[in-house]
C-alpha cells in the first residue's frame, strides 16, 4: 500500500506540470485565448436536436445499467481510496467516465453514500491539490460516509486532444452545456444503483457551480427514473436552474466571452429560450421536497442565484431547509472550504447524527 501512496503522489505531481502549461512557460501561456470556440448556429441546432427538444427525456432518461471497474485501493489519511470507471450511457461526451471513491479505513461496503460533482474546469485528482476532495471526500468518508467525486465530462482523465478540462463545455455553447448535463445526470444514475449495489443505505447527491447545475438537474429528472436510480437527498451549492440566462447575464460567462461568442453566432433571447427544455430542469422535482438542501449567496451573479430561487419555490423545498448567504459566488466557495455548515447537514441528513456523533 505504501508503494501505491508513493506513486499516486508522483503521478499527481507530473500530471499537474502537463495541465498547467504557465507553470513552464508562465506569461506566454497567458497571452493565448481562454477559449477556442466553435459555437453552432441556432437553425443547425434546432435541425439536430429537434427530436430531444421534443422530449428531453431522450438525453435526460433513465440509462441502461453499466458495469463497473474498481481499480485497487491506496490509504488516504483517514480514508481508503480507489477509482471506479464504466461505460458513458451518453453518446454525445467522451466514452469512458470516471469517479473516485473515499471511504472509512475500515467498515464494510454498506455504507451511506454521498455523490458530489465538482465545478467547471476542475481537474480532480489529476492535480496534488483537489479542493472538493478535501473539504468532501477526506473530510466526509472518515465519519463513516462512502463518497464518490465524478469527473465531469470533457474533464481530467476525460479531457479531449486539443482542449483543456471543461473547455467543451463553454466552446460549444450552447449545445456544450445540455451535452455535458445530460451525460452527467445519466452517469449519476449509474453510480446511485452501484451504490445501492454495495448496500447504501442512503444516496445523496451534491455538487459546487457546475456541479450544483448537475445537482439540480438530477432533481428534476429524477422522478422519471427507477426507483434505484434515484438519490434520496440532494445538496446543490452556488448552482443554477434558469441557464438561458446564465449564457446572457452571467459576470463568469462574459468574463470568458461566451455570451459574446453565443451571440455573435446568431442567438438572443428567442432563440436561446427555444432550448429551455434542455436548459432547465423540470418543474416538479423528482427527489421529496423536504430532502433538498441548498446552498447558496444572494449575490452570487456568476449562477444567479436569484433565478434559481424561483425553482426552490416552484419545488416546494422548505425555507428551513434553504442555507443561503449574503455574499457571491466565491463567496460560497470559500464557506465550503473553510466553513463546516454543509458538511454538517450532509452528516446529519446522510447517517442522521451530527458532526460529534449526537442524534
């Protein structure tokens, strides 16, 4: 075991002087482009999505079950680590998705499993330093919680030639975004069932940014899925709901010219709203009101909380059960890492103790 320690380090470390080309070549790396777009034109778009448009279900539907691989475990501290990986059922992403899992050095496999996606352009354990895995997966899996971190499409080991993690996503707005949930949401279900598999108890569901988006999307479509398939409690954290408007007002989308690029290649308003049922999770959530938990900053203008709001009220979620502080998006990120609010509700709603172990 220690041997597998010794090389996950160094691979960790080579892995992040390839992804981080300013780490070698420092200012030159800054002068090129964030993003290489290719954004398709409205009409081409509604001609090849007219059939899912039609019915979502089509890319936001239950997936056949997959098998899973489990590579061999190394020790984390206070943690017994390993990667699992199986089939897409999406055919519109890279093939082959992955997921790393945490859980308690020792126990047995019939244990409370949390599910959490990270936000955009993270790179996982492909870098020493993962934020979710610290603050989710090391922090949560030695309080007797299995939790498996996915890597989202187009990311980490999923990255394509010639594109850096998540650059898909935004390059081939707005089709990029509903490619990458629909395969994220399909991929969820696979991994709730594999938990199930092993004897979970309970499955939740979490993510940060993009990974809230995923959460939240999962909540709506997930009341159209079998019953194994779908988690039992969901924490989405500075997330989103209404993403036509996140390509129009987002301060992170402009900042990265993505509203600009969408625009420039035809859409607007109209046309953008064509694709609200790819871009909005269903009105009636799929998981019980009263097991949503969200996160979130009332000033967070990079997801616009402030629409997404509207959903939690569309949804019945409970106001007792709504986390939402006066800051923005960052700022919710930083409650993530240095805080322990959502640590503790997902200890207390996953295993139904708090964080010391009381009822």
């Amino acid at each position: 075991m220690e041997e597998r320690v010794t090389l996950e380090k160094r691979r960790r470390e080579l892995s992040e002087s390839y992804r981080k080309p300013t780490l070698a070549f420092g200012r030159l790396a800054r002068n090129i482009a964030p993003i290489e777009f290719d954004v398709p034109a409205p009409d081409d778009v509604f001609d090849q999505w007219a059939n899912e448009l039609e019915d979502p279900s089509l890319l936001y539907g239950e997936p056949e079950s997959a098998s899973i691989e489990t590579s061999a475990a190394v020790a984390g501290p206070g943690t017994r680590e390993y990667i699992v990986r199986f089939q897409s059922p999406s055919e519109h992403v890279d093939p082959t998705a992955y997921a790393r899992v945490y859980e308690p050095v020792a126990g047995d496999e019939a244990l409370p499993t949390m599910i959490f996606h990270s936000g955009l352009g993270m790179m996982n354990d492909s870098l020493p330093y993962w934020p979710e895995e610290e603050y989710i997966g090391r922090n949560l899996a030695p309080q007797g919680i299995r939790v498996i971190l996915p890597e989202s499409p187009w990311s980490g080991r999923r990255e394509l030639p010639g594109s850096y993690s998540g650059e898909p996503y935004l390059a081939h707005a707005p089709v990029g975004l509903f490619q990458s949930y629909g395969a994220a949401v399909q991929e969820t279900a696979i991994l709730t069932a594999w938990a199930r598999q092993r004897g979970a108890p309970r499955v939740g569901l979490g993510g940060m940014s993009l990974g809230g988006i995923v959460t939240a999307f999962v909540i709506g479509h997930a009341g159209r899925w079998s019953e194994e398939l779908r988690p039992d409690a969901a924490f989405p954290v500075a997330f989103s709901t209404e993403i036509v408007r996140l390509l129009q007002e987002s301060t992170i989308t402009e900042l990265l010219n993505v509203t600009s690029a969408v625009r420039d290649a035809g859409w607007n308003g109209n046309t953008l709203s064509t694709l609200t049922p790819l871009l909005r999770p269903p009105s009636t959530p799929g998981i019980a009101p009263g097991d949503i938990y969200p996160f979130a900053g009332i000033n967070d203008d990079a997801t616009l909380y402030k629409h997404a709001e509207s959903t939690l009220d569309e949804w019945d979620v409970p106001d007792a059960n709504r986390t939402i502080w006066p800051t923005d998006h960052f700022g919710v990120y930083f409650h993530a890492l240095r805080g322990d609010e959502i640590q503790r509700r997902m200890i207390r709603e996953m295993t139904g103790q708090a964080s010391d172990g009381t009822k």
